[in-house]
C-alpha cells in the first residue's frame, strides 16, 4: 500500500493526499514535518528535510509535482492528456505553481504563521500584490480552456489548484479575476478538494 509522508497543512503534502482520494487510492498518510519534526528513518528517505515523501512497494520519491506525475502514469491515467502538446501546456502550470509559492510566500507566512504584532505589513503587501499579478496570467489562460489541464480535470490542476485555496482565501486584496474564481468554484465541487484541500490554512 502506498504511504504519504507529511503533515497535511503543507500545500505540497496536501496535492499528493488530494490525488490520492480523488482516485480512491487505498493509502495511509504518516504526520511528520513541521511541528511533527523529521526522524531519522524519514531523513534516510528524503535528505532534503521536507515533505512529501511517498513509499509505494518499496519505491520511494520526493518531489511533489514529481510524485503526482508517478501516481498518475502507475494509476490514473485519465488524469494525463494524451495529447502531447496538451500536455505539455498543463506541464507548464505544474512548473509556474513554484513561482507563485515564492511570489506568496511573504503573504502566507506573514498572514498565516507570523503573530499579528510581528507582521511586516509592507512586505505582506507586495507578495499579495506579485501574487495577484501572477492569476491575471492564470485567468487570461482559463479564458480558453476549462482547466489547466485542458478540456478535463487532470494532475496539471493540482498544484495551482491546491495554492488557489490559499490565494482565495487570505485576507488580502485580490483583482477581478472571473474565470480563475470560476475554476476554483469548480474545484470547489470535487470531494476530495473540499475534503483535503479545503481545511485551516495554519
Ligand atoms: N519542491 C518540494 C518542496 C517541498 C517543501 O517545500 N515542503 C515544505 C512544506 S510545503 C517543507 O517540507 N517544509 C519543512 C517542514 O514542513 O518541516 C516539493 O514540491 O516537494
């Protein structure tokens, strides 16, 4: 049975657990990270002191887009567009979804994990800002197909799919962005995003 390793209010963690149930993939889920801290048995696996990381049958990997790409190719392969170049422009928002966590990070950090007296307005500010900008590009590309993966939902919503919860979420100024707020209403509709995506952000 396959084993995901890491807390699941890491947004990395929770796109792995996220394609678990969304292909009822028997599976257990180990906390580790964070306040959990690491042992030494999970740093043999994952040197890098993150999460997530997945054992399946004795085959171990990190890297989280990585790995949703594995469990996609080994058992679910619907979630992959066959067309190549369909693929491809998915691929793409798998990449961008690092940029945007870097754009957000000050904002995430600032809102989610600093006290309120320690908060370095200024800075939450121009993250929310660079990360605003960011969705104006996601939403320009959602104006021609309904997912990031193309006609149907597939893997390359994941990432960005996981980080819009967060985006939509935080008390922070966002600009008009209709057909973004339309496809994370969608994602709003699948189970398994309410169920594991969809939870405190702290
Ligand atoms: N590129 C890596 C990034 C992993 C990453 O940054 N994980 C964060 C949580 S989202 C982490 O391990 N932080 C340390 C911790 O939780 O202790 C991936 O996609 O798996």
């Amino acid at each position: 049975m396959l084993t995901i390793w890491g807390r699941l209010n890491s947004h990395n963690v929770k796109k792995v657990a996220w394609l678990a149930r969304e292909i009822d993939l028997p599976h257990q889920r180990i906390d580790i990270g964070g306040a959990f801290g690491f042992t030494d048995a999970y740093l043999e696996m994952n040197p890098n002191r993150m999460i997530p990381t997945i054992e399946d049958d004795g085959f171990v990997l990190w890297e989280s887009n990585a790995i949703l790409r594995y469990m996609a190719h080994r058992y679910a392969p619907h979630l992959l567009p066959d067309d190549p170049l369909v693929r491809a422009a998915g691929d793409k928002w798998m990449d961008w979804q690092f940029h945007f966590a870097d754009a957000m990070r000050a904002a995430f950090l600032g809102l989610v994990r600093e006290a309120e007296e320690n908060r370095d307005a200024a800075a939450i500010d121009r993250s929310a800002r660079a990360g605003g900008d960011m969705m104006r590009i996601l939403d320009r590309e959602l104006a021609q197909r309904p997912w990031l993966s193309g006609e149907d939902f597939g893997i390359a919503d994941i990432p960005m799919g996981v980080y819009a919860h967060t985006f939509f979420t935080l008390d922070i100024p966002r600009p008009d962005l209709p057909r973004a707020g339309a496809w994370y209403d969608r994602l709003k509709a699948r189970p398994g995003y309410r169920e594991l995506v969809m939870i405190a952000l702290s």
